[in-house]
C-alpha cells in the first residue's frame, strides 16, 4: 500500500486542536471534511467511537491510530495529526497521545484496512520516525518523511 495515496498533504496536521480525546477525534474527522474525503461526519464519528468503546487505540509511545468501518466511505481515507502537547488517549503505556492517525475503511474493505494500520504501526514503532514528526513544522515535512 502506498501511504501517498491516504496521507496526502492536505490530509495532515502539525498543530491538531482538542483538549480531550473527543475533542482530538473531532478535529481528525474535521480533516477529512475539509479535505472532501467524507461527508456525514455523525457515521465517521459514530464508526470511531465503536471501535473506542471496544478498546483504546492509544497504543505506546504517544501514538494514536483511531479507527473505524463505515457505510460512509466508499475507500480507505486517512489523515494524520500531531499534537505536541499531548492529549490523553487510555493509551496502553499511559503516555499521552501525540502522534494520531485516523482512518475509516468501507464496512467491506478489511485487507486494505488491515494493510493500512500494519504499515502505519510498523513506521511509528520506530523512535526515530517519531521523533522526525514531532520536530516537523510543516504537513509538507511529514508528507516528505512519511511518503517520500
């Protein structure tokens, strides 16, 4: 899978908003509003906070990779936001969030949803490539890092 095609420029944030992990949810969603890549925000939001209420997505090390399958898309979409100051996420480590990618397949689309969250997990475990995105200025910058 080619990140480049879900993590596009527009679909990234190096100064996400929220206080909360609601309020961080909302923001990712606001992303992919923004960037046309979903319309009925209340179906994404809903198709999120399922998968939340099962267990936390806030892995280890300040990352997040909230999740979901709706009816509402007809492919994978993503987008990815950093948080600097962190967030409280129920991560696993209990460090806060800081690092968050979103993404939400077709209720029907389970390979490529599995492929993306595999390839995303694997480039956040390394501490180095975290660390490069949390210095980022720009989307610019992590598009470079994590597409190029």
């Amino acid at each position: 899978m080619e990140l480049n095609k879900i993590l596009t420029r527009d679909m990234i944030s190096v100064d996400l908003s929220g206080e909360t992990k609601d309020e961080v949810i909302n923001s990712l969603i606001g992303l992919l509003i923004a960037g046309g890549k979903v319309s009925d925000r209340d179906k994404i939001k809903a198709a999120v906070m399922d998968r939340e209420l099962k267990m936390s997505t806030g892995m280890e090390n300040g990352v997040a990779i909230p999740h979901g399958k709706s009816d509402a898309v007809e492919e994978l979409v993503g987008c990815l936001g950093i948080k600097k100051d962190g967030v409280d996420f129920d991560s696993f480590d209990g460090s806060p969030g800081r690092i968050f990618v979103l993404t939400v397949s077709p209720v029907h689309g389970a390979e490529q949803h599995i492929q993306f969250l595999s390839e995303i997990s694997s480039l956040l475990r390394d501490p180095f490539e975290r660390q490069r995105l949390l210095d980022a200025e720009s989307s610019d910058e992590i598009y470079s890092i994590l597409c190029e």
